[in-house]
C-alpha cells in the first residue's frame, strides 16, 4: 500500500519531527552553551566526532544529488504523480523551463529581501 503523498503547502511527517527536534536542540544550546558540546568532545571524542559528522552531513549537499536538468525536471514530474511512462520530451522540457522559471523568481525575491537588508 502506498503512502499518501503529504499536499504540498503540508509538512511531511518527517519535516514536522525534524522541525520539532531542531527547536528543542536549540533550546538546549541556549540553556546550556557551548560548554556542554565542550565536555561533550572531552569526555566522549567518538561521539563528537559522529555527531559533527551527522550535522555535516545533513547541511552538505550529496554529490549524487547534483542531477542534470532532464533527470531534475522527471524528478519534478514524478513529484505530481505523473508516471515517467506517461511523460513525454515535450512535458519534461516544459518542467525544465517551469524550474528555470521558479528558480529566477525565487533569485528575484533573493535579491529584493537583500536590497531591503543592505
């Protein structure tokens, strides 16, 4: 059986956890500082290590995440439900130019909130 796609202005259940778990280590690090990651990397070096690793690993892109255009824009087809099998060159072009699209949108209002900032 097939889990239900979350709509998408929806949070995933996964966003909702991680979002949730982010907000209570953040809270913890403002009650307990840097000192606590201090002892931390005194008393346990391996589980530093791990845990820094872990972080970085999440903020740091994948180098199998860097896709061309095509694979992105089936991607993005796929993400709607569409099967790649129903998908034509035509429909995956257009995706890759909706991505384009949302993409100088998105540098637009990037560059507005900076201009406001600066």
């Amino acid at each position: 059986m097939k889990k239900p796609k979350p709509k998408l202005n929806e949070p995933s259940a996964r966003d909702k956890l991680s979002a949730s778990f982010v907000k209570a280590l953040q809270n913890d690090f403002e009650t307990y500082g840097v000192e606590t990651i201090e002892k931390l990397r005194q008393e346990n070096a391996k589980a530093y290590v791990e845990i820094a690793a872990k972080v970085i690993s999440t903020i740091e892109p994948k180098a199998e995440e860097a896709k061309d255009t095509r694979s992105i824009a089936i991607g993005l087809l796929k993400d709607t439900g569409m099967s790649e099998f129903e998908m034509s060159e035509e429909d995956i072009t257009d995706a890759a130019k909706a991505r384009e699209i949302l993409i100088n949108e998105l540098l637009a209002i990037r560059d507005r909130a900076q201009g406001l900032i600066q």
